[in-house]
C-alpha cells in the first residue's frame, strides 16, 4: 500500500475515509491512530468498524482502555491508551484479549516501542486542518506483515 494524503470536509467524510481503510485489512492487523484530542480518531474508526459489520455503536473507550465488538470476521477491537504512562509499567496480559487472530485492532494514543504493538501494520495521523476540515495521514508500517500476506 502506497502511503496515502487525504483531507475530509467533515465527520461523514472521516467515516467514510475509516471505510475504506477497513477493506484494507485482514484477520489480526493491528492500526495504529494518533491525533490530537478532537482530531477525530474515533470517527475513523466508527467509520472502519461499520465497514467490518459491527452493528452497536461505537464510542471512545478512553476510560475503559479497550472495547470490543462483534463483526462479521470476528471482532473489532478500539483500545485508547492516552491515559497510560507506559505500557511497560502495565500488567504484560492488559492487551491480550485486544489483538490477535480473530480481531482487527485499532489503537489510539499508541505508545512507541511498545512490543505488544510491534506488528501493527498501518499507521494512520489526523491532524486538525480548520473547521470540520482533517488531514489524514495513512502508511503501511515496514515491521507489519507484507501486503497480501499473513496477518
């Protein structure tokens, strides 16, 4: 996957943005989302778990760490980890039931060098552009899985 530059106008734009990153992405693929507070991490990913077939609604799960929910490959797992010093400091399970065969994970606020978030295989950056306007950054990550190849 080539990296990608994209601008939305607004929120229904960002989802519909998340959409397209989710046929993107197989069994245990693992993306990482950072932006600053309001960039609209959570509508993408609202936007890309709709896409996977999840039915409920989607919310931020910054005071819970992580939520899962039932998608038609599996789960969708939304982990926010802003409100973590750092993984290290962490029981090394916390993000067990988040990633993995069977899930598609998207992390917020994801830490750098964190191991558990060593094989995430596209990065994606909001950043504010003005108004509802967000620049959206995606990339395919040189540590994930080859295109194509296993997740």
């Amino acid at each position: 996957m080539a990296p990608r530059s994209v601008e939305t106008a607004g929120p229904l734009e960002t989802e519909s943005l998340g959409g397209e990153l989710a046929a993107l992405l197989s069994d245990g693929d693992v993306v990482l989302v950072r932006g600053e507070l309001g960039a609209g991490k959570t509508t993408l990913v609202r936007g890309a778990a709709r896409a996977l077939g999840v039915s409920e609604a989607v919310t931020s799960p910054t005071f819970a760490i992580g939520n899962r929910y039932r998608a038609a490959l599996g789960t969708v797992s939304h982990l926010d980890l802003y409100r973590l010093a750092a993984l290290e400091q962490e029981d090394p399970a916390l993000l067990e039931d988040y990633l993995g065969p069977g899930r598609i994970a998207f992390v917020e606020w994801p830490k750098d060098g964190a191991p558990e978030l060593a094989g995430a295989r596209i990065s994606v950056t909001l950043t504010h552009r003005g108004g509802d306007r967000r620049g959206i950054e995606i990339a395919e990550l040189a540590d994930g899985p080859a295109e194509g190849g296993p997740a």
